[in-house]
C-alpha cells in the first residue's frame, strides 16, 4: 500500500474530472462542489505524510520505481542504462511543496465560486493543473519531471485566455511563450544529461556529477556542466521569474482570474524555486558554488527593482505582481548566500510567500467581485464598507512586509542572515528593498482602507460572507503559525539541507 500512496496523491485530482463527466455543463452547483471535493483527497493524502514524518516515518519507504521504457538493448551492460522508470519519492523539500500545492489547490477552488461561465470545462482544467504540479515536486526523474512540468503549463494557458479578464488572451499566449522557451531550454538540458550520463534519475545524476561515475559516450566536461547549469538557470529564472525575464508573469497576475493567480504566485513560480536547489544545487553543487555571488546580485536586483515599480503602481494587482518579483530576489538571496540559514531562509520565503500572495489574491478577488475595480483611488474608504475585508488585507500586507510573529519575518531575516555573513555590502544594498517593501504595501493598503471615499464603489457593497471565510481563515494560521512556531517547516527540511550544504562543501 506505502508504494500506491505518492500515485494515489499526484492522480487523486483525476476522480473529481471524472465524476465531472457525468455533471451537466449547466449545473454550476455541483459543478463547483465536485471542483471543491476534487482537491480534498490529496490535501488529506499530504497530511497524512506530513505526520507520518512528524511520528519519525522514514519517507524513503513511500517511494515507488516502476519500469517504465528504455532507449536501446542495454540489459547486459547495465540494466538501468537509458531506462527511463515511473518514479515518484518525497524528501522533506518535496514534502513541503506537496503540502503547500494540495493547501492552496483547495483554497483556489473555493475562490472559484465567483467564476461565472463554463464551470465543468473551468474545473476540470483546474484538476488537471493540480495534477501537474503535484508530479512535478514528486517526481524522482528529469524526464517525468519535465512531463508534469508541461502538464502544467497546458491547463494554465486555457485558464487564463478562456476565464481572465480584457486582455486575458495576450496574457495567455504571452504565458505560453516564455514558458515554452523556458521549456525548450530544459529539455535541452535533460537531454543532454540523458545522453551522456545515461539516466535520468535524479539521486544517480548527483551522484554522477559530484562523485563520480560512467559515463556512456564522453565524460561531462566542467565546461559543459557551466553551460547545463546556465540553461537551468534560464529555465527555471523564467518560471521564478528573474528579472528581465518577468514581463509575461505581470500580464498573468493582472489578467488571469485572482483563483488561478493564487495558485500561480503561491505554487507555479516556486516551481522555478525547487528546480534550482533541487537540479541547480544538488545536480552541480561544485559549479552553483562558483556562481552562487552572481545568483545573490540577481536576487538583489530582483527585490529592488520589484519594490521601486511596486511604489508607483495604481492597480493593487500590480502592486502585488511587482511584490512577487521583489520576493523572489529574497529566495535567490537566500540561495546565493550558499550557507544553512540563506538556505532555509529560501525555502522558508517559497512557502511564506506561497500563503501571504494567495490570501492577498484572494482578497483582491473579493473585492474585485464587489466593486469590479482593483484600482487604489477607486477603493478608497474600504474601511467603512469593508472593515472585516480591510482588517484581513492590512493583515496580509503585515505578513508580506516581515511583521515579526509572521512567517515573511523568518523568511527574510534568515535570508538575510545567510547573506551578511557572506556579502554584507551585497546584504546592505539588498536591506533597503526590506524598506521599500513597507512602503510600497502601506502605501496601497492604507490608500484603500482609509483614503477618500468613491461614493460609486461604497453603495451596495458586501462584506465577506459565508465559505469565503474559509481561505482567509486558513491561510493567516498558517502565515501565523510558521512565524511563531517555524519549527514546522525546519524539521522536515534539515536531512534536504544537510545533503545540499554536504555537496557544497559547506
């Protein structure tokens, strides 16, 4: 039964499409409920792991390894030569991510009560993406790796062009595009490992690259192992995104529905994330060394510029776009530091700002449902007509800006931590981005919960009512409970951190 668990988690969404087919097209009502309890069996499946581990588990024991297809006739050489298997494993980095994927898939299923045409196609894309991206941090070789990853990327470009908003079809293709390409430069690289390495096992690659081992035509060359680090680096830069490489990921956070954006910013960018420790860090620990200084100036770039556009934005989905930008030059921060608390530090921002962008989306898709704005001077007085809305969003904007008690607080001050004991003049130049983050989001929150009021926006206007508590509820626990208890998250991290501090040298 233990070797069923990983697939019975990554498949569980395909239940929910299947019961889907059965479900009138018109029946919204069951529609959404389906899309709902959908999600609910890799939730409970991602729990159950989590306290496996927590109860002293070994996670090694719910992997499976199934033969899959091979390239060639190899057996008698070597049966595991250009083999390529079914393999799904969790580690306590993939273990994490999985969590936080089946948390928020529930969440952005919640949120997609205020989708208003086409549920049954709607929802059953919307499984389909969770799927991806639950193969994608369980996957235990580059090749399924790279399946699920493209499986991601199918649903999300329908989602966006068929149910955003006015420019919903520039913001998919442009989506698609970069992604594409991003895709293509992986690929690229996979194959080339695959090649010379003949496998694409994630475990045997490392081993390889850092140890030792035969190769099937020519060794890997320290030239080529830069050069495949490099595409990973603009493979999974695009998906981050680093800065220039950013410009399709504003379009997707102002036009794309706010519950696909909280799945978008909250998990899909930390695609980018993983891949760089998991195939950056721990495939070419020894290469990542000697560039990780340039990884820590792109981080720096990264949060600056994000937080200088975020102070003169207008629209607060591209306040919070620009915000997603400057928080991802913390975690490249946080890995260009190549210590153990830049390190968790990292990992602590993927999923800190995981849960603070996707309440602060939902929360925009709400006030958005009411008032059909997210402009700043058009929302002016929110307090008055929202006041329990406006106390989750000052909230959320707490977290975002490092309120000590709240998990955006560990994340950057271990970041940081990481840094100034490397760069401290880097760190220094990277700490005032911390101070643009609190005006930037003061700015726009305290704009639209206490500014001039637009009698346009006030008639009429709902509070959060009903299961919309449920995603705000939910998330600020868990924003809260990381900052208080951070314990949580660096359990089951330390073996992940042990083995990629162990490949660095540090």
């Amino acid at each position: 039964m233990n070797s069923m668990i990983l697939t019975l988690l990554v498949f569980s969404p395909v239940l929910g499409i299947l019961l889907m087919v059965l479900v009138p097209k018109t029946d919204e009502r069951n529609l959404k409920v389906l899309g709902f309890l959908g999600t609910i069996p890799a939730l409970l499946i991602s729990l159950y792991l989590y306290v496996q581990y927590a109860t002293g588990a070994d996670l090694s024991r719910f992997s499976v390894k199934i033969d899959w297809f091979r390239f060639g006739n190899f057996e008698k050489y070597d049966p595991n030569l250009l083999a390529v298997d079914y393999e799904l494993s969790v580690d306590g980095l993939s273990l994490i991510m999985v969590i936080l994927t089946a948390v928020l898939s529930t969440m952005a299923s919640i949120a997609s009560i205020h989708i208003k045409k086409e549920w049954k196609g709607y929802f059953m894309l919307f499984l389909l993406l969770e799927i991806g991206m639950l193969g994608v941090f369980t996957a235990q070789n580059l090749i399924l790796f790279f399946i699920f990853f493209e499986i991601t990327l199918i649903p999300m470009f329908f989602l966006i062009g068929k149910w955003g908003f006015l420019e919903k079809e520039k913001a998919a293709y442009s989506f698609l595009l970069f992604n594409g390409v991003g895709s293509a430069i992986l690929l690229i690289v996979i194959m080339v490992l695959f090649a010379r390495t003949g496998t694409s096992n994630i475990d045997a690659l490392r081993h390889i690259m850092t140890v030792g081992g035969v190769s099937l035509f020519a060794p890997v060359s320290d030239a080529m192992k830069y050069t495949l680090l490099f595409g990973l680096l603009v493979a999974f830069g695009i998906k981050l995104p680093i800065f220039p490489l950013h410009t399709w990921m504003l379009r997707v956070h102002v036009q794309a529905p706010p519950s696909i954006v909280m799945l978008h910013a909250g998990v899909l960018l930390k695609i980018g994330a993983f891949g760089l420790i998991r195939f950056g860090m721990g495939i070419f620990p020894e290469q990542f060394k000697e560039i990780a200084f340039f990884v820590a100036v792109l981080g720096v770039i990264n949060l600056l510029y994000g937080a200088f556009l975020a102070m003169i934005q207008n629209d607060f989905k591209m306040v919070l776009a620009y915000s997603s930008i400057s928080h991802m030059g913390i975690v490249l921060i946080g890995l260009g530091a190549l210590n153990e608390a830049g390190m968790q530090g990292a990992i602590f921002q993927v999923v800190s700002h995981g849960l603070i962008s996707a309440l602060l989306f939902f929360l925009v898709g709400v006030m958005h449902e009411r008032v059909k704005t997210s402009m700043i001077d058009q929302l002016g007085g929110m307090a008055h007509y929202m006041p329990i809305t406006s106390g989750f969003l000052l909230a959320g904007a707490m977290a975002s800006l490092g309120l000590p008690g709240m998990s955006g607080f560990i994340s950057e001050f271990m970041a940081f931590l990481g840094l100034f004991k490397e760069e401290p003049i880097l760190a220094s130049i990277g700490a005032l981005g911390i101070i643009l983050t609190a005006v930037y989001l003061l700015r726009a929150v305290l704009g639209m919960t206490f500014g001039k009021a637009k009698s346009t926006v006030t008639e009429g206007v709902s509070e959060l009512k009903g299961i919309e508590f449920a995603p705000v509820l939910i998330l600020l626990a868990l924003i809260i409970t990381i900052g208080i208890y951070p314990t949580v998250l660096s359990g089951p991290l330390k073996g992940t951190l042990d083995a990629i501090m162990l490949g660095i040298g540090g």
